[in-house]
C-alpha cells in the first residue's frame, strides 16, 4: 500500500506530537512493506525539494512562499510583528498559495500514485487543495482521511479574518472519514460539523508509540530530577516553572531540571530563571533530535507536562513506557491517558503549588516512583502500543479502499 500523509505545517525545529508520529508510523508502515512520504508547505524559502530520511521522504512544496513568510514572521520579536504583518502578508495570499500548491501537488500524486492520502491537520490548506482537486476531478477515487491533532485554536487568516481552526477545518472538509486523536476531539469535532450540517464520520484513534524504543533502563544514570520536552508556549504552562523551581528549591536545593525545545515563550523564561535565581537548576538543550528522546527520558526522576490545553499528550506516553512517573494536568487528552495516583500523578491546570507538591511527593518517595513508573509502562502496554494503533489504522485503509 502506498500512503501519501500530507501537513500544512510541520515545524522546522522538528518539534511536536505529529512530527514524532509520523517519523515513527512511516518507519512501521515500511516495515510491513508499504511505502510512505510526507508532503507538506516550504518552512523556507530556500528548503529543498525533499529530504529523504531513513523510512520516508519529505517533500517540500513551496507554493506562494505563504508557510515560509509565516515563520518568518514567528521569528520576530513579538514586540516588531505587528509593524511587519503589512510587509510579510497579503489580503489574497491564502487564495494564491491554494492555487499554486494545486499543481504542484497534482505532480506528486500523479508520480507517487498513493492507494490512501491521509491529511494531519490540514486546517486551512491543503484541505482547500484537496478540494479544488477533487472538484477538477484529478484525484479520480483515490480515498482522503484526515486525522486532527489538536484543540481548536484562535486563527487570524491572511485577509484579517478571525476565525478558529476547527472552523476553517469544517468550511471546506472534502475526507471520507476524520480520525481525532482522543475522544474529547472527536466530540468537539462532532459539534462544528453539526454546526456545519456536515456529515462525516469522526472516530477517535489513540496514537501509539514504539515499545521498542521508548522501553525503562534501569541500568542508566539518572542526571536530572525533573524533565521537561516539548514546546515552550503557554498552553503547555512553561511559564509556570521559575516559580515552581522556586517553591521546589527550599525543599531541594540542588535539584536539576532538564528542558528542551522551542518556542515563543523561551528568551522570557531563560530571563524569567535568572531573575528568580533559579537558572542553575536548569539544564536546557535546546533543539533535540528524536533519536535522543527516550535516554533523555530515562535520565530523569520524573516527567512533568503541565498543560493548560492538551489533545491528547504523545510525550506523556512516552515518560510512562520509559517507566519514569509523570505529572500532569487533569486536561483533556491527559485525563483520558493517566489514572490519577495509579500510574501518574494529576493536578489542576494553573496551579503551580499543587504542581511542585505532587513532584515534591515523588522526589521524597523512591518507593512510589518505581511503582507509579511501572504501573505507567503497562498502561502503555495494554493501550498505546504503535503496532496496536497500526492493526487500527491499516483497517481503517483497507475498509476504505
């Protein structure tokens, strides 16, 4: 079977949920002999046409420019954006990209010849790209789902509209069938398409990872008390943490927190660290590659991913197969993954008292960090196995072709 999984975006830095799904799902669907490439917008304007990785190809189509002018404009300093919006976009640019990633799609379909295209949050794009193919009649009956990665979201189109993702998603929604990658999704996915009077089936699919990769090593020494990878952004409640190092330091001044990623809230938190006197405690690595994630993992005590907004939460059971217990928020997708004080420890979103007592517990509690951290490896086991989630989706393939 050859599957073509398409992406409006996929971050430069390599960071994010859905970027680490589909490096690992390619490598799975190779394994079983189908072929796999990644398509998705030009991040710069110099990008190349693909890059080959091991298990899959990504190809880069630039269109207008559009997605390469975005993150140029996520670069500036979020006091200089607003004085370059009249410099980086145009009222029609939304409309102009469409209409040259028509063609520039076309060609890769017409050379892969894909059996499935599956869309990741497509919300303003390539669903739009999609559409106008299908209308052209240049698709023929090729099958198209869509699997939606996150919460709907405020969004500021090109023109100046102010919309929500989830709205321009169902505005133009040309799939057969829309995966969500948890049940709060789905409903809330439910309820635009109804706005809409659309209907499409939305099913919830867990996203699975590789036990085989992220697996518990004992063996290994552990270099930090606290780990932290994914995005620094507010949803995820970074902000939160000088303060809770703070509250933590008391209690253990040489603890060592380890913190890795980007985004638009790090130079404010780096400074934020400084002025409270805690940047010590901090050993942030910045960009890594995902190749180095499961021994970060398992060079740490303990997991915390605090978010305010969550879909659904893939480097949480990532910690859990690692066997290394995590703190979360009772969010959303995190409330569907952890079982509060069984294999994980739940606070309120906001809250960073609570946050730094429940890692204040397991720090002081050797015995219940190995218990919750294996409790959480077998919850991975019997939930969110990848091959599981592979059996789940390749039926789903196979059901719509």
């Amino acid at each position: 079977m050859k599957i073509l999984h398409l992406c409006d975006s996929l971050n430069p830095a390599g960071l994010g949920g859905y970027e680490s799904y589909l490096h690992y799902l390619s490598q799975h669907l190779v394994s079983r002999g189908d072929v796999s490439i990644v398509v998705t917008q030009t991040p710069n304007r110099d990008s190349p046409e693909y890059v080959d990785h091991e298990y899959y190809r990504v190809h880069y189509l630039p269109g207008n420019y559009l997605e390469a002018r975005k993150w140029e404009f996520l670069e500036l300093p979020e006091d200089e954006r607003e004085s370059n919006v009249s410099k980086l976009f145009n009222e029609n640019d939304l409309e102009l990209n469409i209409e040259s990633l028509e063609n520039q799609l076309l060609d890769v379909v017409s050379e892969f010849k894909p059996d499935i295209i599956h869309a990741h949050s497509t919300y303003v794009v390539f669903n739009r790209v999609l559409s106008k193919l299908q209308e052209r009649g240049s698709l023929g009956e090729i099958p198209m789902i869509v699997t939606i990665h996150g919460r709907p979201k405020p969004l500021i189109l090109p023109n100046g509209e102010q919309t929500t993702d989830f709205d321009s998603f169902t505005d133009v929604c040309p799939f057969d069938l829309i995966v969500a990658v948890s049940s709060n999704v789905a409903d809330v996915l439910d309820e635009y398409l109804s706005r809409k009077e659309l209907d499409i089936p939305v099913l919830p699919l867990y996203a699975g990872i590789d036990l085989t990769v992220f697996y518990p090593t004992p063996e290994i020494e552990k270099k930090w008390d606290i780990a932290f990878l994914g995005r620094l952004e507010k949803m995820k409640a970074v902000d939160l943490f000088p303060e809770m190092l703070v509250q933590l330091k008391q209690d253990f001044p040489d603890l060592k927190m380890l913190m890795t990623g980007e985004g638009s809230l790090k130079n404010s938190l780096l400074e934020e660290f400084d002025r409270l006197g805690v940047s010590q405690m901090v050993h942030y690595l910045g960009v890594v590659e995902t190749e180095r994630v499961p021994e970060l993992i398992n060079q740490s005590c303990i997991f915390i991913y605090p978010s305010r907004e969550e879909p659904f939460g893939l480097s949480i059971i990532e910690a859990m197969a690692c066997g290394v217990p995590v703190v979360t928020t009772n969010v959303f997708g995190p409330s569907e993954i952890i079982t509060n004080e069984l294999d994980g420890l739940v606070v309120n979103p906001n809250d960073v008292r609570a946050l730094a007592e429940a890692i204040r517990t397991l720090l002081n509690n050797k015995q219940l960090r190995m218990k919750i951290g294996l409790q959480g490896r077998t919850t991975v086991e019997k939930r969110f196995d990848i091959n599981q989630h592979l059996e789940n989706l390749i039926s789903i393939y196979q059901d719509l072709l």
